[in-house]
C-alpha cells in the first residue's frame, strides 16, 4: 500500500506538473504573470489527481485485468 500511495504521490506530481506547463504554455504564453498562474493550475489538477488516481486506479487495474485476461 505504501509503494502504491508513493507511486500516485510522485507519478501525480510529474504528470500534473507536465500537462499544467504544457497548457498554461499554450494557452496563455508566457508573461509576466506565468509563474503564478502555472503554480496555480498546477495545485488545483494535484489535488484533483490524486484522489482520482487513489480511489479510481484499483477499479482500472481490475478492468485491465478482466479484459486482458486469458480465458482457461
């Protein structure tokens, strides 16, 4: 359990990091204000992320592994 909360903790941190740079980027460019408004959207997809990914990963894992799995 622990390895699985670390995973989504630092996992969360680099995707959500990446795709707020990536979209503020496009969508703003990069002015004045950037930094603030990066750090900004930056914090609200982390928190909506990793609850997303604590509560809804297990039900994924298990849906991958129904459709992937080999009948016997």
């Amino acid at each position: 359990m622990k390895h699985r909360v670390a995973f989504v903790l630092i996992m969360g941190f680099v995707t959500t990091g990446l795709i707020s740079f990536t979209l503020v980027s496009v969508n703003v460019g990069y002015i004045n204000s950037f930094f603030r408004i990066w750090m900004r959207s930056w914090l609200i997809a982390y928190a909506i992320a990793i609850p997303t990914f604590l509560i809804l990963g297990p039900k994924v894992e298990k849906l991958v592994e129904k459709l992937f799995s080999e009948e016997k």
